[in-house]
C-alpha cells in the first residue's frame, strides 16, 4: 500500500520551491527533488515544461496515495483579466494552448479560496506580443498562462486525480522584457497565501 499523503505541492522550479518552502530538506530515494512538510505533506519539484511535470505527477501518484495534489508556482495574466503582478489565482479550468491532440480541456479542483479565478492556459512557447496574448486570452476565455498545469492534469485523470491549481502573478503575458516580471512579489504573495490558509 503506497504512503498516504494528505496534500501534495508539485513545483515547478527549484526557485519556486525556495521562494514558496524557504530552505527545505530533501528526503526519499527518488527521480525527482522531494521532501515531507511534516507527515502528511509533501512537496516535489518537477522541473519546468509539460514533460516534466507529467512524468513528476505519474511517478507521484504511482507511489503516494494523495487525497489533494496541488499545482504551485508562478504566472502570467492575461492582458485584460483585471489581474496584477502579486496576486494569486486559482485555475477552475486548464487548456493545452498549442498542442492539437485531445483531449484539450481539464476541469480543475476548485476550492472556496480568497482569490479570483478563472482559466488557465499551458503552452510550451509564450507569447512573443501583447496582441498574441490578447488572442489566446480570448481564443481560451482564459486569465492566466503557464507551462505545466495542463500536463500535470493529464497525467493526474490517469489515477481519477482532478488537481488544484494556485499561483502567483509575475508578469503580464507577452511582455517578454524580464525587467517588468516580478518574481520575487509573485512567490512571496504565494507563499503568504499558502501559509494562512493551508499548510
């Protein structure tokens, strides 16, 4: 019988996990960084892209009975979502944005959280324009863009898993510019967020 784990935290990136869980202690003999937040959380890195992160959820679940998987990390809003760079958003929805297979849509774990929501989009190439973004935005009716969710959704409905999604806003998609992301500000209101009301 595989370990039970009362919520799992797949991140994305090692600064993702630093600015989320702070300095952390690995743990397990696994292909991927993981550790426990005492005995019934855990959280894993995945490594960025929609491969990883549906190789990291398969490999998790294959191995942990988990009651809630969490998807955390950072992303960008939509230009027109009403949404600003340190604010966190809950996905109701995930969509692979450039892929044409299906299936394409995943319905999200929505929980009664304090924090607007809508859906997400996961691409493997980001905008390179505002208007682009515009576009996706609207081809989607989506808020938010990222490159994992989708993925780690796909390979969660293999284990009847249906995944919640929370992450913090660095950046305004399409604005390649580095300079006017927010990183820091995203994580630390993820963080904050994720200290009041879940860990």
């Amino acid at each position: 019988m595989e370990k039970y784990i009362k919520r799992a935290f797949l991140i994305p990136t090692g600064m993702e996990v630093e600015g989320i869980l702070g300095e952390v202690s690995l743990c397990c003999s696994a292909p991927f960084k993981m550790g426990f937040i005492g005995e019934r959380l855990i959280w894993i890195e995945s490594g960025a892209g929609k491969v990883n992160a549906a190789l990291a959820t398969f490999w998790l679940l294959n191995n942990f009975w988990v009651d809630e998987l969490w998807v955390v990390g950072i992303c960008g809003a939509y230009p027109d979502s009403g949404l600003s760079i340190g604010d966190v958003v809950l996905a109701t929805k995930e969509f692979y944005g450039d892929e044409l297979f299906k299936p394409l849509e995943f319905e999200m774990r929505v929980l009664d959280l304090p924090c607007p929501s809508g859906a997400f989009v996961t691409l493997s190439v980001l905008p390179g324009s505002v208007d682009m973004a515009k576009s996706i935005s609207l081809r989607f009716g989506a808020i938010a863009e990222n490159m994992e969710g989708a993925a780690v959704a796909h390979a969660a409905s293999l284990f009847g898993v249906v995944p919640v999604e929370v992450r913090g806003v660095s950046n305004v998609a399409g604005i390649r510019d580095k300079s006017r992301w927010d990183v820091k500000k995203a994580l630390a209101a993820l963080k904050n967020f994720l200290m009041d009301f879940l860990i």
